[in-house]
C-alpha cells in the first residue's frame, strides 16, 4: 500500500546552504577553503607551472634546491623538482584520500547509526558492541600495520581510516535517530502502512544526512593527516604526489637544516588549511567534534 | 628517384630510425627499482636522473620505488622478476684485498644464490678471478686484476656509478686531529683511531652516532656495518688491515707464508680474555675451525673454506694448511676472524648441534672478549658503551667508546653541534651541511676520505634484452657520472666503472673510467645501431626477428 | 551501580579478546620475512627453514593461536626476533617512557585549556574569541610531526635549549621508573616532545571547556535573574565544577587511551624510546613477536581508558544509566 501522509513529502535534506554560511562566518570560511583545494585539483594540468615529476636543468646541471623566484615560485626540491608544481597536483592526492575515505566513513557509520538506532534491540546491541571493539583499536598503529600487511600506499589509509573511524559517526547517527523515531509523523508513518525500510531510508535518512555531512567534513581532515602521518613514518606510497609525500621527502633530504623553507613550509600549512576547513564547517554544531558527550 | 635513394641510405646509416618491418618487437616498458627517496636520496635520484637519460632511447622506463625489507627480498630471492636495479657494495676494511668482490661478483658459479646476483657469466673471466686469486707475486696479479677490470668495463653487467665519499666530523677542541689515523678506503672512522685518538681536554669518552642499531654483538655474527665498528674493537684478530690497506700481525707476532699452501702464525704473548683467562694457542685454532663447524656460522664459512687443516705446533705457533693457493688470505681470513674464547663457544657450539639455531643468534649477557675495548652495556636501539681495556697490549687512550643509535639524520648534525656527540662517524646526509657547519662552528672539523665500495646499476641478465653486450653498453654510456657524483651525491663521490676503488691505488685500473662514455646519448644510439636495434614511432625496438617474451616486471 | 561495573568490565574482556585475535590473524598475515634481516649469501634454504622453526613460525595457525593466547595470559610474549631478549622486558621498559610523556603532555593540554576555554566563554563575542578558536582549531589541524620539526629545529637546533634526542644524555642509562622520574636529565629530553604534544592538544579541552561553560552560564543567566543577592561567581563555579568539567574528565581519561597510540610520529621525530617507536621498528623490521606485543598493549591501554571513561561518565551524570535503551 503506497505510502502517503500530508506534508510527508521526501524531505529537503539540507537547510539552503547559503543561510547556513552566512549564519555562520567560520563555515564560509572553510568553505572557501575548500573550494580554492578542488580548484587546485581539477585544474592542476592548466595551473601547474611544471610537469611535477620532471626533474628540472639548471643548464646542465640538475636545479636542486633553487630558491624562491620568478621561474619558480616556491623554489625546487633536492632532486630538481619545482615545489608548487607539486604542492598543485598534490591536492589531487589529498581530495582523493579525503573524500573517499570521508565518505566510506560517512556511509558506513551512517547506515549502521541509522540501522542501530531505528531497529533497537539485538541490532542495536551489535552495532555498539561492534563500536566498542573498533574502539579499542588504536589508529596510528592499526594503520602501520595494515600497511605492512598489504602495501603502503593511498588505498591503506582510506580503507583504516573507514575501518576504525565510523563509530563516532555511528554514535551521533544513533542518538538523532532515536529522538527522530518519537516524532509524530514517523508515527503517522507507521500507522498508514510505509514499510520500515522506506521510512529508515525514504524520510528519516534524509533528516539525518546533514549531520553525517557535517561529519563527513571532519572526517576528511582525520584521512589527510592519517596520510601525512603514514607518509613520514615511511608507509605512504613513495610514487605518490601528496603533501605527505612531500614533507617526508623534505625530511629526509633534511630541508630544515639547508634552510629551505619554501619546500617544507608550503605542505604543511596546505595539510593545516584543508583539515582546518573541516572543523570550521563543522563549527556549526559542536556535538560533533564531542560524540561522547550525545547520549550513549 | 637519386635524391630519394640517397635519402633512404642516409637513414640507412647508423641512426635508429626505421620502418616496423625491419624491427623485431618492441621492448617492454622496463622497471629500475631503488630505494624510495626518503630512506636512500642519493641512490633515489641518481635513479630518476639516469632513468630519464634511457628514455632518451627511446625506452619507457619506470622508476619503482621498494621499501627495503621488499627490496632485499625482490633482488636477492626472486631473481627471474626483475629488470634493473641500483644497488651498492660497502667497503669493509677485509676488502682492503680486492680478491673477495673480484671472485664473488662475478664468477658464474656464484649466480644462483651468491654474490653474482645479475647472473653474468663469462667462462673468461672465471679464469682471471681464480688465477687472480692464487698468484702471490704483486706484479703479476696486478696485471690479472688490470686484465679482469678492462673485461667487465668490456662487458657491463654493472653500469657502475660512483665511489662515495665517507664524510665524518668530530669535535676538534675534544679530540687532537693530528691522533686521527686515516685508512686507505676508510677514512678516520676506524680501529686504528679509536686506539690512537687523544683527548685535549675533559672529555674522555669519544661519544659517536650511528644511523642503524645493530642485530647483536656476538664473534660469529657480522652484523652490519654499525655493528662491525663495535665488534671489531671488542674482538682481536690474528691480523688487522693498517692504514695504508695491508695486513699486519696484531693478535699474532709473526704471520709467515713459507709456500703457496701453509701459512704459520706465531701468537703473541700476554694476551688476556676479560674474565681473566690468559689466550691460548687452543683459542686460535679454535677460532679458525669453529665456523666451518656444520652450518652455526653462515657468515663466517665463506672465509674459512680453503682451511684443510690448522695444528699447534707449539705453546705459541699454529700451522694453517690450505686447498689452494690463496693471495688474500692474509687480509680476508686472517684479518677478519674473530678470536673467540674457546672456553665459552665450544659449550655453545656443542650445545647447538642438534638445535637448529645458528651461533649468530646467540648473544652473551656479559660477552667475553681480548680487544683495546670491552663490552660494558649495550641496549642494543639506543646505545652501546664499551670501556678500554687497560690489559690490552695497545691501550687505548680513552676511557670509553660510546655508540648512540640516532636514525634521524638532522637530530645527529644538531647533536654534533651541541656537544651531545663528539664524533659523527655516520652521516647519509646532505655533505653541503657539514661543510656549512664547519665554516660557522670553529670546533667542528670535517674528514672526507674516498670509500673502497661503490654504487651502480645492476643489469638482470637472465631477462633480454640485458643479455646483449650492446644493450648494456648502450644503456652505461648514457650514465653521466659526474653529474650523478656532483647533483645526486653532493660532491661526496668520484665518478666510477669499476668495483675497484682508486683508494687501493695498487689495484685499481687507472682511467678505466674514461673507457666508458658518459652521459653521451650519441655514442649510445651508435652502439644500440650497430647491434640492430631500431626506433619506431619514438620507440625502441629489438633488432629484426627478436620478439618480446619477457613479462614486464610487477 | 555493581551491576554497571560488571557489565562494563565484562565487555572490556570481551573487547580485549576480540582484539587480541585480530592482532594475531593481523600479524600471521604479515608477508615481511623476518629471516631477510639476516641477509647472507651463505644463507642456505636450510638455515632458513630451521629459523622459521626456531620461531615456530611452522606450526598450523590454530596451534600457533592457543599457544599465542596461552603466553598472553601469562605476561608472556614470545622472543623478539632481532634482538634476543624477551619482547616482554622490552615493552616494559618502554611502556612508562610513553605513559609519562602522555600524562604531562595531557595535564598540562589540559590545565591550559581548562583555564583558557573558562577565559573565553566569558568574553564571549569579540577579538580574542575570533582569534583564538582558529589558532587552536589550527593546532589540532597540523600534523604532529611537522610541528615537532619546526620546534626542533628551534628550539633545538638553533637555540640549543633542548637536546635533539632521545631520553638521555649519551654515556647515561635510564634505570628503572622510580630514577627516571628523579633524573634532571630524563625530564630535560621531555620538554621538547612534551611540549609539542602539549600544542596539539590543548585545542580539544578549550574548546570542549568553552563550550559547556557557554552551556552553563545560560543555565546561570535565567537561574541569576531570580536569585538576588548571591555572588554570580559561586554559582558559577560551583555548577561549573560539576557540569562543564564532567565532559572533560571524560575526554581526559579517551585522551590518555588514544594518545598512546597516536604517540607513535612524536616519538619518531624525537627518538623518545617509548612504545610507539618500539611499535614502528618492530613493524619495519619485520619483528613480529615485538610488533605484536606492542600493538597488544597499545590496544589495552585504549580499551582500559575507554571503559574507565564510560564508568566515570556513568558514574557522575546521573542523568545516564545503562539501562535505559528503548
């Protein structure tokens, strides 16, 4: 029997998007943020100044370690190749690794918040027990590990950070959920015969996704560090372009002590500015930087 | 219909352009594994420079980055899989004598599972390396060794690269630089100084850094480089190599060759194991026999191979029987066995016989030992202090050597400048910023001395087109060495082709490195012609009727 | 209130033990070859397959398990493979050097921040808050060892305040926890990674601080506007006292868990000898028995304080109990 209560419609997921920047100064910030990254991305080829892999001729000697100038604006690393040329492309990297395991960890702990929270009882006590062991993983190690198991690389710290991070997810998800669940029209719902899946999917899903959204953009940043930290301890994937790749490669080539601040400086803030975006946007409810705290 | 015949033998000369007819298959995408840029920057980008220069030829090449517990296990186990890799040989002082790399690398009995890891093979150059090996006359062995260098400058299963540099600092206000003692190959960072190094002041301790921990401090066990500078302070040896490369008697009086095949050896007196047990001629039989015991020294075997026999013939004299003649003896035995109390290994020894341990794993709580220096503590990551040996017959001058494990290359240079060590003996990093060090910091001296080993590119024969001579000269002559030694090193390497270094200037072939051509993609396109190799398109093809059966590397 | 405490200390144990067995098939699934550290061109396949037995890495996996779990609950965790000493004794002897760090670093993060988040959620509104919530959103935003390195090579390198490594001075040694804790030396090394683990987290308990004391003082607001004559500042800081410091203990105690995990970079870039880099040489090493028992211990650590977290929230916020799920 189709479904039909007035007004119960599929809800508009979101608030209109531009109300909430203006309320909310520091979310239009990290939005801008955002959107110079995916700039820098999608355009990479045309704003490059360099192929990132060339190693560049200083004649015929190879330009190691130029400094800041008009041909190269953040100078060249120790192996010829220039700095902002691969700062660019590495916000390909870095988009990657964070929406796709920003979204692997949005989907997963979403569906299962949703799942626990609707259908109560057994399911409910699985998912939660399932929380509490993924838990009592610790990430950083968890992620070496997996990492020396497979292969270091891209794909290791996506699958991790989807592994280990949803619960948090999970946990918000859940409480949302279980309030919506007493909403009169949920009821309405019920009583006129919507199946529990269509309801789950088609009208309470859509009420939660602006907070899986608003967490999804945390999540971004917590992949980009795992990345850049995977990188430095030696477990990212050395053929890569990305911020990690850089730092580590800087590191060891001992850029601080040559004193080229143009090599080092850039990934790092880069990294800073792309994770801070996530936490601005997020500013807006500050229950989601502290699940503990909603209701257990 | 003249100009166009004309046209066509123009391109008919030694140019590779040519029609796919005439070319056999296209040569796959081939694969140069490194080390990745963090762990290894000089071999890393030495790799990305010399790999852009091949694709010149028209090859796609692909720069493979592996991190090095996949690394050793690629090239060394799985060697059907890969193409071409860098790789390196360490220069030791026991390869002061050039017979061990000369044999070892290249002597075709050694490819399956030994030091001939490229798989060459030249029925020509085994016999060089085994006359080589047995003529005791200097003249005419170095003739051989000339002989055998200009044939695998000839052949190229190395397309060799560079000779490092070591670059070591101290702290000249602690240590007087004129008790530092160079060795041929080496540099300063050796036995000779930590024996002969003078304090100018307080300190006593010469307190150094080293990149890697070693595996454990144990006679039978060489356990890496790192490891090597402690043991080799803490356990004598009949003989050591001295400064200007050449063996001398240390644990021994007098080390006499009578003929081809017996070697005798007087033991000095007074020697003294740290629990207070005087050496006995028993403990140097003892140690010359031990590791060919079974299979409990692996690492060690190799260099006692050629005993037949060793006797004492008295209190203070043993006789060392041989197979066969043997010129290095002297330097790659004698003066790398350890000598080990008998009185604690052959319990060890004995008790491991049914056990399938090695005598390499174990590890002494309180090693015995009859070196300048003995054992105090050693944890194992973080530091190993060793205090002189005040019985030993050439005491040293300090009172403790001290080892502190420091992976991070930047946390060592600072540590030098702060005075946390005083001796930087092992530095991979950039040589530009010891250098700047020096000039701001009057304390700060900085030693650069030629190493014995070398850095070069490893050609997989068993995979084609590395078989053919020409490929490989080809691919050699595109190698710009002195650009890899001034860009990817820093100045802190000399341009090389061949595994001899000029450090042992008796041996090493003068010029050899001029007979090949570097960084000349002219010379290389002629080579590839003349052997039949043929561009298609912008890429390189094998010569008519070869065709492509290889697999590329993944 | 016991039947709390059961139930939450029977599902530590069902946690820890689930975690254990995934730390185990995660390492038997390991490609890394140990023997390869003994690199040796008269390594015959013999001498490799008597090591691999030596290890008893031979054994089918199921009896490898039981005798993995059987060791386990006897504090036994095997032999370290490169280093020939029992793995146990060498996670002891880093354990504290991590445990000592986290708790300074966390005590002051978080004395700072208390104060600071307190400080800011009474201006509200202005100058110092537009600033403020960025830069401490910054800090949690950088990687860790960046910001080591830049205060290293500070701090360190140029300055020559600190030492660049390590827990002790060369020719020193680290004695047990009680000569530690006493040793100038030892508490000198901790400034550095101290401080830079004190940076990166003091933005979590400010802004968790500043916002429930934003809660609080609403509450107070309407509270005050009826009571008059009493002080705001007792009121205040006696609901604050209960209130808004209740989430952060709560943090305090998930903050513990995880950074000793999440101590591994700054431990690296330091060379501080804890178990996080025990964790990362052992892994690159190829060190099983050593990796493992590491990742074990981590794992405990974090399960341990994520249930005492879960207690002592429970346990101060009436308005929570166990029961009451649907």
């Amino acid at each position: 029997m189709r479904c039909s209560i007035p007004g119960c419609r599929s809800v508009r997921a979101a608030r209109p998007v531009l109300r909430f920047l203006r309320d909310e100064p520091f979310a239009a910030v990290g939005a801008a943020i955002y959107a110079v990254i995916v700039a820098m991305a999608v355009f990479a080829p045309e704003l490059a100044p360099y192929d990132p892999r060339a190693i560049l001729r200083d004649g015929h000697r190879i330009a190691r370690y130029l400094p800041i100038s008009a041909a190269h604006w953040l100078g060249t690393t120790a192996g010829g190749h220039d700095v902002l040329s691969q700062l660019i492309y590495g916000a390909r990297t870095a988009l990657e690794v964070g929406l796709t395991a920003a979204v692997a960890v949005v989907a997963i702990g979403t569906l299962l918040g949703l799942l626990a929270g609707y259908l109560g009882g057994w399911v409910d006590k699985l998912v939660t027990r399932l929380a509490d062991v993924v838990l009592g993983l610790p990430f950083l190690p968890f992620m070496l590990v997996l990492a020396a198991l497979t292969a270091p690389g891209v794909r290791v710290v996506i699958v991790s950070v989807a592994l280990l991070l949803w619960p948090n997810t999970a946990r918000v998800i859940r409480s949302q959920v279980l309030s919506l669940r007493e909403r009169a029209w949920v009821e309405a719902a019920r009583v006129t015969g919507c199946s529990t899946g269509r309801i789950m999917f088609v009208h309470v899903l859509p009420q939660v996704l602006p907070l899986a959204a608003l967490y999804g953009s945390v999540a971004i940043g917590w992949a980009i560090l795992a990345e850049a930290a995977a990188s430095f301890l030696g477990f990212g994937d050395p053929d890569s372009i990305s911020w990690g790749v850089m730092l580590q490669n800087a590191y060891a080539n001992q850029a601080l002590g040559r004193g080229a601040w143009n090599w080092f400086t850039p990934p790092g803030l880069a990294i800073v500015l792309m994770v801070l975006a996530g936490f601005l946007i997020s500013r807006g409810s500050e229950k989601l930087l502290f699940p503990r705290l909603a209701e257990p | 219909m003249k100009r166009f015949l004309l046209s066509v033998a123009l391109t008919a000369l030694p140019s590779l352009a040519a029609s796919a007819q005439e070319a056999g298959d296209a040569i796959r995408p081939l694969t140069l594994i490194t080390q990745p840029e963090a762990a290894a920057p000089q071999e890393h980008q030495a790799a990305q420079i010399i790999a852009d220069a091949w694709r010149k030829l028209g090859l796609t090449v692909n720069v493979r980055p592996l991190p090095g517990q996949e690394f050793n296990q690629v090239i060394w186990y799985e060697r059907q899989r890969w193409d071409t890799t860098t790789w390196q040989m360490v220069g030791r002082p026991e390869r002061s004598d050039p017979d061990e790399l000369t044999y070892n690398l290249f002597v075709s009995a050694n490819a399956a599972n030994g030091y001939d890891f490229v798989g060459y093979n030249n029925p020509e150059y085994d016999k060089l390396a085994q006359e080589q090996r047995e003529e005791l006359d200097l003249a005419k062995r170095k003739v051989l060794l000339i002989q055998a260098q200009e044939l695998i400058n000839h052949d190229q299963p190395y397309g060799f690269e560079v000779h490092p540099e070591n670059v070591v600092a101290y702290n000249k206000t602690v240590w007087d630089p004129a008790s530092m003692v160079s060795q041929a190959g080496i540099g300063i960072r050796n036995t000779w100084t930590w024996i002969n190094v003078r304090p100018l002041g307080a300190q006593q301790d010469v307190i150094l850094n080293s990149v890697a921990p070693p595996t454990n401090l144990n006679p039978f066990n060489i356990s890496g480089q790192q490891g090597s500078w402690a043991a080799e302070i803490v356990w004598d040896r009949l003989m050591r190599v001295g400064p200007e490369g050449l063996p001398e008697p240390w644990g021994a009086e007098k080390v006499e060759r009578p003929d081809t095949l017996t070697v005798n050896v007087t033991l000095r007196h007074g020697m003294m194991w740290s629990d207070g047990q005087p050496v006995t001629i028993d403990d140097a039989v003892f140690s010359l026999t031990a590791p060919d015991i079974g299979d409990k020294a692996p690492m060690y075997k190799p260099f006692v191979r050629n005993i037949a026999s060793v006797e004492a013939t008295g209190p203070d004299t043993l006789t060392i029987k041989l197979k066969h003649p043997d010129a290095a003896f002297l330097v790659s035995s004698l003066s790398k066995l350890n000598l080990a109390p008998k009185h604690v290994w052959q319990p060890i020894f004995d008790d491991l016989k049914n056990k399938p341990q090695t005598a390499e794993s174990i590890q002494e709580e309180h090693p015995v030992s009859s070196g300048p220096f003995r054992i105090v503590r050693a944890s194992l990551n973080q530091e190993i202090v060793l205090e002189a040996n005040p019985t030993h017959w050439s005491p040293p001058k300090i009172h403790r050597w001290i080892m502190r494990i420091m992976p991070n290359v930047e946390a060592s240079l600072g540590a030098l400048k702060s005075g946390e060590i005083n001796f930087l003996a092992d530095y991979t990093g950039d040589p530009q910023l010891l250098q700047d060090l020096a000039k701001s910091s009057p304390n700060i001296a900085v030693s650069q001395a030629l190493d014995l080993g070398f850095k070069f590119i490893a050609y997989n024969e068993r995979r084609p087109p590395f078989q053919d001579v020409a490929f490989r000269q080809a691919l050699s002559a595109l190698i710009d060495r002195t650009l890899l030694a001034e860009d990817a090193w820093g100045g802190a390497a000399v341009p090389a082709n061949s595994w001899i270094s000029p450090a042992l200037a008796v041996w090493h072939d003068q010029g050899i490195v001029s007979r090949v051509p570097g960084g000349n993609l002219e010379a290389a396109q002629a080579i590839l012609a003349k052997a039949g190799y043929a561009l298609v398109d912008g890429k390189l093809h094998y010569p008519a009727g070869v065709k492509e059966t290889t697999a590329p590397y993944h | 209130m016991a039947r709390l405490i059961a139930d939450r200390i029977g599902h530590l144990l069902l946690v820890l033990w689930v975690v254990t067995t995934l730390t185990f098939l995660l390492f038997r699934l390991m490609p890394g070859d140990p023997t390869l550290n003994f690199l040796s061109p008269s390594f015959t396949g013999e001498t490799r397959a008597a090591l691999l037995h030596g290890f008893g890495l031979d054994k089918p996996i199921w009896e490898q398990y039981l005798i993995y779990l059987g060791q386990l609950l006897h504090g036994n965790f095997g032999q370290s493979f490169l280093q020939n000493a029992p793995v146990s004794q060498i996670l002891w002897d880093a354990l504290p050097n991590t445990v000592i760090l986290t708790l300074v670093s966390l005590c002051l993060a978080y004395a700072f921040g208390i104060v600071a988040g307190a400080f800011l959620a009474f201006r509200r509104g202005g100058l110092a808050e537009a600033v403020a919530i960025p830069v401490a959103l910054a800090t949690r935003a950088a990687p860790e060892f960046w910001l080591g390195m830049l205060l290293l090579a500070l701090f360190a390198f140029q300055l020559g305040w600190f030492p660049t490594d390590g827990a002790v001075s060369p020719g020193g040694s680290l004695g047990s926890l009680g000569q530690r804790l006493l040793s100038g030396d030892f508490w000198w090394h901790l400034c550095l990674p101290a401080l830079t683990l004190t940076l990166f987290l003091q933005g979590l308990p400010l802004l968790l601080m500043r916002a429930t004391m934003l809660e609080v003082l609403n509450d107070e607001f309407i509270v005050m506007a009826r009571m008059k004559g009493l002080s705001r500042w007792s009121i205040v800081i006696r609901h604050a006292a209960r209130n808004a410091l209740l989430p952060v203990v709560t943090a305090f105690a998930l903050g513990l868990g995880a950074s000793v995990g999440g101590n591994v970079v700054i431990e690296t870039v330091f060379a501080w000898p804890g178990i996080g880099r025990v964790l990362v040489q052992a892994v690159q090493g190829a060190d099983y028995p050593v990796a493992q028992g590491a990742f074990i211990v981590i794992a405990f650590v974090l399960v341990v304080m994520n249930t005492m977290a879960d207690l002592a929230y429970a346990l101060l916020d009436p308005r929570v109990s166990v029961g009451a799920r649907r």
